[in-house]
C-alpha cells in the first residue's frame, strides 16, 4: 500500500511536470502560454517568499527523513567457525528458526521469537514466548530448560549458552467475547 500511493503520487507528479513543460514549449495549443497564470503581476512582500521557502526546507526535511525510515536497519548477525577443514558461516536467525519452531509446537504457546547474540564463543539466547492465558507457563520453561536448549546448544557447539526468557500472555479463546 505504502509503495503504492507513493507510485501513483510520483506518477501525478511526473505527468504534472510533463504537462507543464509541453505548454511551455508550446506543444498544447488549447493553451497560450503567454497568459499569466494569477492575476496581477506584482511580487508577493518579501516575507511571504521566506515563509514559502522555510516550508519547502521543511517539508524537504520531512520527507527526507520518512524515506531515512523506510531502509532497513536491523543487521542480520553472523557466526564464522574456521578449522583446517574449512570454515562455516551461518546467521544467528537460521540458527534459531528450528529452535523457536520446536517451542512453538509446546501446548499453550502461541508464537515464539529467538534472538542470538554476542560472539559464537560466548552467546546469549534471548526469548519472547507468547503464551495463552491458560498456559503452564512453569512446564514450558521446564521443557525449554530440558529438552530445547539442551538440543540447541549440542547443535551448535555452544555448552555456555545461556537463555533469557521473556512470557507474554494473550487471552483465552474462552475469555474473548464476540460484540
């Protein structure tokens, strides 16, 4: 949608210009391109030309520093393990995206994300579980502690992991009400 309305506003845009340059050189005949646009042919008080040109600055800010929101800013961290073998170079998220699968599928739990960070020889796992308000929030951690980071720290080599855990609770479906 964003892309969208921005296209069809350059479109405007650039069909206006257009519009305008043919008239100026004379290529719309229907339009004499002598006649003055506003009536009067007297400059506007001096002070109206800075107010003018202080919002075109303005606005120029303005989008300029929507456009600055529109890039991308999260970096996708990376691990590199080399040997004489070879060497291995894997994101963090690839790392993580079975692990939050695998806690995702636990009774009570919604949605899971995983984040690793630090360097590969001392990482930190950080967890946001979203939970249904009738979970076991006890037994979940129980089985992240148990079965899951045990899997994940065997998978990547990594015995000092440490897991930070963060629950978030939604509603019931017994507990939504349809209006």
């Amino acid at each position: 949608m964003n892309r969208f309305l921005l296209g069809l506003l350059g479109l405007v845009l650039l069909l206006a210009g257009a519009f305008a340059l043919a008239v100026h050189f004379g290529f719309v005949p229907q339009v004499d391109r002598s006649a003055v646009l506003v009536p009067g042919t007297e400059l506007p008080p001096a002070w109206v030309l800075w107010v003018v040109a202080a919002a075109a600055v303005l606005v120029a800010l303005l989008c300029l520093r929507w456009l600055t929101a529109q890039i991308p800013r999260r970096k996708v961290a990376s691990w590199r393990w080399a040997d004489e073998a070879g060497s291995t170079r894997i994101s963090t998220a690839t790392a993580t995206a079975p692990f939050a699968e695998e806690i995702t599928a636990y009774p009570g739990v919604r949605k899971v994300e995983a984040a690793l960070t630090g360097p590969h020889t001392a990482p930190r796992l950080a967890l946001v579980v979203r939970a249904h308000g009738d979970a076991d929030l006890r037994g979940i951690r129980r089985r992240i502690d148990d079965e899951g980071l045990p899997r994940l720290r065997e998978a990547l080599g990594t015995p000092g992991l440490d897991a930070t855990v963060e629950f978030r609770m939604s509603s019931t479906k017994a507990d939504v009400r349809v209006r």
